[in-house]
C-alpha cells in the first residue's frame, strides 16, 4: 500500500447463483483495473444484505490505519446509501483508527443510460416500441427522483419518451406502468429497461410484469462486464478520494460522507 484508502464495492447482495456470478465478477474488473495503476488500491467486496461480508466486517478486515472509501454499487442514493452505509461507516471510525467515506450511487449516470439502451438494442427494440424503465423502488425520495433522472437520461438516448415502474415500494407499480404503456403503445410493443444491477429476485419479478419484451439488467453472468460500470465506479472513488469534507452530514443532498 502507498496510502491509497481502500476501495470497498458494496452491492446489496443477492441469493440467485446467477447475480452473485455477476457482481462479483465486476468487482474483479475493477481490481483488475486498478492493478495497473501508479497508486496501490486495495479492493474489497462487501454486501449491505443477505451475502457476507458484510461492510463492518470487510472494514475490519483492513490493515489498522488504512483508510477506506465504501463504492455503494446501487443504482441510487436511497435508504441504503443514506443511512444503513452510514452508520457502518460512522461506527467503523468511532471504534477504529481508519477514515470512512461513502462515495456516491453508481446512478443515475449518462454512461449507464448508454448501457441501458445497448441492453434494448440487444434485445431488438423496434421504432415504435413504448419503453419503461422497470427500477426495483424505494421509500426514499432521493431513490425514487434518481430513478426519475434515470429515465430521462434514457430517453435522450432513446430519442423517445421512457416512463418509470417500480418493482416494489414506490408507485407506479411495474404492472401499472406496464399497463399504462400499452394503453399508449397502439400497435407497438412494450419494453422493460431493466434498471437493476444482476440478475436476481427483483429482475424476475420485472419479467412478470406484463411487458412484451423485457431487456437484460446491466450485469449478465455469461457475458464480459460492462466497461461503463467499471468507470463510473472508479469515477465514484476518485470523487469520494478528493472531496473535501470536513463533517459528517446524512442530508438528502450529500454526494459523499466522510466520518
């Protein structure tokens, strides 16, 4: 190490075989990435739920003194983020001698919309198909507002209209919004954008929901990781690296959060 904090990719954990393929195979990308660099990086996979390890325990498990940015991979700043992520990392410094940042969701980015559309393109979107963004919801209204920029970013991409459905939690529910693009759609088709990490529960309640055509999520088991995510992570990392803060703040507004 040459006093570069640590980066910890946190992704929120999943049950299906297929996902955790996935995930963990980008945070091996980004490792990879990293490796060649002039500046040593510590990589670390954490999980916010249902995976071990957890973030206290793969904080713990760095070197005493060794400062660590935690790279929430969601697609946005919800509950999560703002708060679970949080207080890891307040705890991890009140009981440790390391400096803890959570650096910002993954999205919305535009490089993520492009990703998203090449996901419809493979999966042979039409001129005139009507296309939803299908995101696995939140209670928290910075989440449900991220997912909203999502779409629009989508849509300058698309050069189309892209409406939102939620998976759970947040309305419109999926099948409404499903249902709402169809009453649209005329003689075109409906298609899901899936706005979801990897495989997993969520991204098969998306394909239940009624749509014609139902995009891959950003993240497939049997294919090459995305460059895109591997760049917008490190690009979170640079960010969390230089910002300048000085105290903590758990506000709706914050991009990063250091203890």
């Amino acid at each position: 190490m040459s006093g570069a904090p640590a980066l910890v990719a946190a992704s929120h954990g999943t049950s299906h075989p297929d996902g955790q393929r996935a995930v963990a195979a980008l945070v091996r990308a980004v490792a990879a990435k990293v490796a060649g660099s002039a500046v040593a990086v510590t990589v670390r996979e954490a999980f916010v739920d249902v995976q071990r390890p957890d973030v206290p325990q793969t904080l713990g498990g760095l070197d005493a003194g060794v400062d660590a940015i935690v790279v929430p991979l969601l697609l946005s700043a919800g509950y999560h983020v703002r708060v679970d992520l949080a207080r890891e990392a307040r705890d991890a410094r009140e009981t440790g001698d390391r400096r803890v940042t959570i650096a910002d969701a993954l999205g919305p980015d535009p490089r993520i919309a492009r990703l998203l559309a090449r996901r419809l393109a493979e999966a042979r979107l039409a001129s005139d198909d009507m296309v939803v963004l299908a995101a696995a919801g939140s209670t928290d209204a910075n989440a449900i507002d991220n997912c909203r920029v999502a779409a629009e970013q989508l849509a300058q991409v698309l050069d189309r209209p892209v409406s939102v459905g939620f998976v759970s939690a947040a309305f419109p529910r999926l099948a409404d919004a499903v249902n709402e693009a169809r009453r649209r759609a005329g003689e075109g088709r409906v298609v899901l954008a899936t706005y979801l990490l990897a495989p997993g529960y969520f991204a098969e309640l998306a394909g239940s929901a009624g749509a014609d055509l139902v995009a891959q999520p950003l993240l497939r088991a049997d294919d090459a990781v995305p460059s895109e995510l591997v760049e917008v992570i490190l690009d979170r990392y640079s960010a969390a690296c230089n910002a300048d803060v000085s105290t903590p703040s758990q506000t709706a507004s914050d991009a990063v959060t250091t203890w």
